[in-house]
C-alpha cells in the first residue's frame, strides 16, 4: 500500500484523476471496478473473432471471472477501500470488456444499479470507439444532468491505423474520432487509454498518438505498458521472438516525455498497468506498480520537470503540425 508521501509526491508533478476528485468534492473518491457481464464486438464476431492479440481480459480487470451481479462487487469492494484508504465515496466504474456493448435497456439496468447507492457519486464506462452510439451517449448525458460524475473511457491504444490493424483492434482512428466530436457534443468528458510498446511502436509513435488525441480534445489519459500474458496471440509473438517489450527505462522515460507534453488541465487518470504474476509472461516489472510509480517520479525529478512544462517545445508544435 502506498504511504501518503507518495501520494503527495506524484501529485505535485502530475494532475492525477485522484487530486481532481478530491478537490471537486473535498474528500476522497475511489474507483470501484466492476465486471457487468458485457462482452466484446471483437470477441463474439461482430467485428472479429480472438480479440485484440494483447487481450485476455484477466490481466486488465481482477473482477474479470466474477459474476455480474453489480451490489455484490460494489459491497466487497467499498469494505475493502474503507479499510484501506478510509473512503466513503466512490464512482462505478464498469471496466470489463465494451460496456457500452448491449441494449439500451441492458445498460440503463446495469447502470442505474450502481447508482441506486448513495455513497457511488458517478459512473466510469470504458468502451471502444466504436460502441457508443447516439442512445448511449444521450443516457450517459442524462445521468450528467442530474449532477452525476461521469466519465466516457475509450481504448484507443493508439492513433496509429497501421498498429490497431496489426494488433487485429477492429476499430480506427476516425472511430475514434466520431465518438469523441459526439460526446463533446453532450458536454461529457473523455479518457483516452493509450498502450505503450505496442508492435512496431517506440517512443515517437507514443509522442504521435498523444499529440493526435490532445489535438481533438480529451480531458483524460490512461497509459499503459504493453504487457505479454497467457492465452494471447501476443504471447505466441514473444515466444517465437517475433516481439520484445519494453524495459522498465524505457516505458519510465516515454512516460515522462508523454507528461511534460500534456497541458496541466488534463487529468492522468492512471501511468501504468499491472497483471497478476499467475498469468503475465513478461515483462517481469509489470507485476509491480508502484515501483513503476516511483520509477516515473524519480524521473520526473531527475528532469526537474513537471506535467505541462514542455507543452510548447519545439518538438511539440512540429508534432502538432504534422499529426
């Protein structure tokens, strides 16, 4: 568990979605994951079949093989943060999977569920580009409108159309696109998860997609290292040789480049992620976040710099002009 002191030290070169919550509503404010018994377009064959090859949906949830009741995941997990943080609010955020992926009804069922519970101020609904149609966003809107926190989170992964292909993603970048102008539209919020280290990805490519996304506007950011797990066509790839992650040095590094370049309105709302031991391959440092953590502090120290300070570098207007 992290002490406060490493709270507070993240916190002050970045504008973390923790912070954000805390001032907004002057108390702490946890996420609860919860599974909702969605599945996938690129799963059940609407758009593919496998999923992406990076995907066995375990390593990004732990809630992954629970069962979809919501009251029960938001039970277990409110004692657990109340005992480890001293939280009493919380926001619902449906992460497994497209959850936006059913009928409207399905969604508002599932939705409403979870904020039946007075301590749950707002919901978090990840999804892809692709999966947000008209209704959804209107529904999404509508919970807005009764004071509600609400957060749209679209897996990107990258603004590259090349790499979303290769990775078999099942979406674009003009997916994308549409489904941010639309939420836009409705005065609803975006995160924008970006994978680091993806297949024929390196540093520049990270700096191109960053650079792509801040230019239509998200008011959130997810990064995450690529990570090799069990039962992915990825792992087959690392096995032959055929692919190699990142270092730890290096994901640490890119992280800070991707930092210092986003404006300091923009909330982060996580800089790494994790996969239990039982099933990542590699690389190892992914078991371990906050030496992750601390990693990217220590280089944001090093720097001397914080998030936003190289917003207008060279380097970032001869970005902006070519994405």
């Amino acid at each position: 568990m992290p002490s406060p002191a490493q709270h507070r030290i993240l916190s002050d070169r970045v504008n973390t979605f923790g912070q954000y919550l805390l001032k907004r509503y002057g108390q702490r404010v946890h996420k609860l994951a919860l599974n909702a018994g969605f599945t996938c377009p690129n799963r059940d064959g609407s758009k593919g079949q496998g999923g992406c090859t990076f995907c066995n949906n375990v390593s990004f949830s732990p809630n992954a093989q629970r069962p979809p009741q919501i009251d029960p995941q938001l039970e277990a997990g409110r004692r657990v943060l109340a005992k480890r943080t001293g939280a009493r609010r919380f926001m619902a955020y449906f992460q497994t999977y497209t959850n936006t992926y059913d009928e409207i009804a399905v969604l508002r069922e599932r939705y409403d569920s979870a904020l039946t519970h007075p301590d749950v101020i707002g919901l978090s609904i990840g999804t892809r580009p692709d999966c947000v149609p008209e209704a959804v966003l209107d529904l999404l809107a509508g919970y807005r409108a009764r004071g509600k926190e609400i957060w749209l989170e679209l897996g990107l992964q990258s603004a590259d159309d090349r790499t979303l292909e290769r990775v078999n993603r099942g979406h674009d970048f003009a997916d994308y696109r549409a489904a941010v102008t639309a939420a836009h539209r409705r005065g609803i919020p975006v995160c924008t998860h970006l994978i680091i280290g993806l297949p024929g990805e390196g540093r520049a490519s990270a700096l191109t997609s960053l650079e792509r996304v801040l230019e239509l506007g998200t008011e959130g950011l997810k990064l995450h290292p690529l990570h090799i797990v069990r039962h992915t066509r990825l792992a087959i790839d690392w096995q032959r040789g055929d692919y190699q992650p990142l270092t730890l040095d290096d994901y640490v590094s890119i992280c800070a480049d991707l930092i210092e370049r986003t404006p300091p309105a923009v909330t982060y709302h996580r800089l790494t992620g994790t996969a239990s031991r039982d099933i990542l391959l590699a690389p190892d440092w992914c078991s371990r976040k906050w030496a992750v953590l601390n990693a990217i502090e220590a280089e944001l120290h090093r720097r001397d710099s914080r998030q936003g300070d190289r917003v207008d570098s060279p380097t970032h207007q001869k970005l902006v002009s070519t994405a």
